[in-house]
C-alpha cells in the first residue's frame, strides 16, 4: 500500500482563520516528500459572525500562486483552489466564483446555516445535540442539491459538525443517522462527485477521520469510488495529517484509489 501524497485541502493566510504565509505551507510539503497540495481557501460569503472575515481576496492569492508556483517549478505541484461555504441561498454565487477563476479544485463545504457556525457553543444552547445533528445533515443535502454539480468537486468534512457537538462523536455514527446521510451519499454519487477524507478529525480527537470510517463504508457500498483527501492544516505541522492512517483505512474498506484535481479535471492515484 502506498501512502498519500498529495494533500488537497488546506490554509494559508489567505483565509481569515490561518496566519501561515502560504510559501511556509509550500516549504514544508517539500520537506515531508509530498507530490502535491492544493490551496483551498475559505471563502464564506454572508456569514453574520463578524468574529472573522471569511473572504479571499482572490486576485492577490492567484498572483501570489503564480509566484510559487514559479519558485517551485520542478520540486512539487501546487493547486489552487477554494473551499466554499455553501449556505441555501448562494448556490448562484458559488456557480458564478466557480467560472470565474481558473481553479484547480473547488470543495463545497457546510459551516453555517440558520445564520449560525456549530463551531461556536452557542449553536447548540438550549437544543439537543441529536436535533442539531439532523438538521445540519438535511440542511447540507437540501443545500448541495440546489447546488450545480458543475460548482464543486468534492463535498468537504461531511459530518463537520460532530467535532464541535456537545458529547462529539460520542452518540453519532453512520448507522444512528443513516436516512440522513444516505440521500447525500447518493446525490454525489450520482452527480459523479467526490467525498472528502479529511483528517482534521483525527486532529480534533474524535479518533476517525471526518466523514467516520462508518460513512465511508456505506459510500464505497452504495458504489462511491471516488475520494479527496486533505489535512484542512491551517498551519505547517499538520499538513499531511496522518495520511498513512488515512490510506490504511481507505484501502481497507475497499477503495483503490485517491483522486487530486488539476483544471477542475480529476486524476486517480493509486493507494
Ligand atoms: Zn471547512
Ligand atoms: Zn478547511
């Protein structure tokens, strides 16, 4: 079994929650032996939490990656993406930024809905973790679905909001929400879409990567091959995050491969 090599989702300061110059991101992938890493910066428009600014000033970052990218020319690939906060009413704006500029890799990512990120405590005040689970589940089926497929690549963390739920993963796993987590399966499965393996999770300590080893299963069961996989490393030390735990347990549930993006055009590599 190989490892992973190349990582497809992380930060630089670009986004409004990471401080790390972008090139710091680019000398330490060289060092740790990747092939490749794909900036997917956050840009998370209409977000009333005024705590951070969740906006890419894109023509700064594309100029900004053409000088690495020049820089590095020979020694490792650098993609350059984004990582869209879809929210029900953006799915015409995310369609718009998607065509806008020439993207390597494009993940559409659930951080905020009712005007709220779980990120925060107050999220789940006054309400069950199970009910909060639920509609954050629906809310990310009803929203990718309004979404053009032709938007996004891959879906990010799928079940982000157990890292941040009062008892975290502790009453969660596929089975336990299994009618809310199939349709979105299914919908990516039949747009031919990724789903992300992102290994914040392991980070976070919940012990699996997000989505859980359980939702990964049933994708590959209900006929998913197609996988992403990123550190979401917002600095240096965890970019390719426990990407050999990572591989282990893909090609343990059956799947052949990883795929990167270059173009917007996917490339499998073998695991
Ligand atoms: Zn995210
Ligand atoms: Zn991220």
């Amino acid at each position: 079994m190989e490892t992973i090599k190349y990582d497809s989702h992380l930060h630089s300061d670009f986004s409004g929650d990471s401080d790390t110059p972008a090139a710091q991101m680019v000398v330490r992938a060289i060092v740790l032996g990747l092939d490749g890493l794909c900036f997917t910066e956050h840009e998370d428009p209409d977000v009333p939490l005024s705590d951070c600014d969740f906006r890419v000033d894109f023509d700064r970052y594309f100029s900004e990656m053409t000088r690495l990218r020049e820089q590095y020319r020979g020694r490792i690939r650098i993609g350059v993406g984004m990582e869209f906060g879809i929210q029900p009413q953006l799915p015409e704006a995310f369609a718009r930024l998607s065509r806008q500029y020439p993207f390597d890799f494009v993940i559409a990512s659930l951080h905020n809905l009712n005007g709220k990120d779980p990120y925060y405590p107050s999220y789940f005040e006054g309400r069950a973790e199970r009910d909060c689970y639920e509609e954050f589940f629906r809310v990310q089926y009803e929203t990718l679905k309004a979404c053009d497929p032709a938007s996004f690549d891959t879906l990010g963390h799928m079940d982000y909001i157990v890292r941040y739920g009062p008892n975290r993963s502790k009453f969660y796993s596929y089975e336990s929400y299994a009618e809310f987590i199939d349709p979105i399966l299914r919908l990516l499965i039949e747009n031919g879409k990724c789903l992300e393996v992102n290994t914040g999770g392991l980070k976070y300590g919940l012990g699996e990567p997000n989505p859980c080893a359980g939702v990964l299963r049933r994708y590959r069961e209900l006929g998913g091959e197609l996988v992403t996989v990123g550190s979401d490393a917002h600095e240096p030390e965890y970019l390719g995050y426990r990407f050999d735990d990572a591989a282990e347990l893909l090609s343990g549930l059956g799947f052949r491969y990883y795929t990167v993006f270059e173009q917007r055009t996917g490339r499998q590599i073998k695991l």
